[in-house]
C-alpha cells in the first residue's frame, strides 16, 4: 500500500502590518518601506477609482502614503486594521480632492459668468438707449418723406449737404431747408428744448 504523505505546504503571509506601523511611528524607516510596498496598490487602486485621473491619483497616493509616515503614532489597534485605517485616509483625500477640484471649477465658472455679467448701469443705459432708439423712429415716421430721406442721408449715411442735393436731385438750398425743418420737427416730437 503506497501512502501518499501531503506535506503542508508554508502559507506565504504577507508582514504583519500593525508590527511594521508601531517601528514605523518610532521613525523606522525600513520597517515604512516595507508597509509601503503592502498598502500602496491598494491606496493606488482606491484612489484612481474614485479620481479617474492617473497622474492625479498618484500625487494623492504619495500624500497619504506621507501622512501615514507622519501619524503611525495615532493608529489605534483597537479602532481597526491597519489596512482598513490606511484605506479610510486614501478615500477622505480621494473625495476632498474631487472636491477641491468641483469647487475650483465652479469658482471659474461664477468669476466667467461675473467677468461677462453686464453692470447693473450698462442694462439700465442700454433699456434707455433702446427706447431712445424707438422714440426717435417713431418721430422720424411723423416727418414728410421729403424730410425723412434728407434727414436719414445726413445724419444716418453722413453725407455731407451738397452729397444729400446731389443724390436727390434737389438744389442745395432746399434740401438744407428739408433738413433744418424736419430737425425741428423731430426736436418738438422728442420733447427736446431748443
């Protein structure tokens, strides 16, 4: 009868983490190589997943992998295991990160929305320079059409008087009488005083 013996084979396990975070609040060195070389994918992982920003992800990584080198002292055995407190400080910077970014793209956004907000005087001067606008419009409808044209072509196309005589045909003499009477007449339907 052949018996087959089965040997247990060693379990490999990996460094007893709570051992390497109380050398490592004592200032070792050696002992936080070790811890970082355990928990860094991990802390890795959690943080990409939550950022998605690979370059991002890593400066966030290193800064927790810092402040695990600068708390170990605080880590208490009795509130968890140590990789579940160093996964907690991972995902508090992972969120305050995004965060941080949301917030600073909003503050972008309101400082856009402000830089291209009209002042409060502009809104109220452009209401008053379009009513200014249809006033006169209306008041220039109230002019002879003789009086309308001439008036339109100095003031409007910036023809000189003997240009307006010229392209209507008419002798300067009368057009300069066209356009002295229709400015009055626009002065009085504007309510402006002479």
């Amino acid at each position: 009868m052949n018996s087959v013996v089965h040997l247990a084979s060693p379990q490999r396990r990996g460094p007893d983490l709570q051992e390497l975070l109380a050398k490592v609040a004592f200032g070792d060195q050696d002992a936080f190589s070790h811890l970082y070389d355990a928990v860094a994918g991990p802390v890795l992982g959690l943080i990409r997943r939550v950022l998605r920003d690979a370059a991002q992800s890593e400066e966030v990584t290193q800064e927790v992998l810092l402040e695990v080198w600068q708390n170990a002292a605080r880590y208490q055995p009795e509130r968890g295991q140590v990789m579940s407190w160093v996964m907690t400080m991972a995902h508090r910077r992972a969120v305050d990160r995004v965060r941080s970014a949301q917030s600073a793209a909003d503050r972008d956004q309101r400082d856009i929305a402000r830089s291209h907000a009209p002042v409060f005087d502009e809104v109220a001067e452009q209401v008053e320079d379009r009513l200014e606008r249809q006033e006169v419009r209306r008041c220039l409808r109230a002019l002879t059409e003789l009086q309308r044209e001439s008036v339109a072509l100095a003031y409007y196309r910036g023809l000189s008087y003997p240009e307006v005589a010229d392209r209507l045909g008419a002798p300067l003499g009368t057009i300069k009488t066209r356009i002295r009477d229709g400015l009055i007449r626009l002065r009085d339907c504007l309510g402006v005083e002479p």
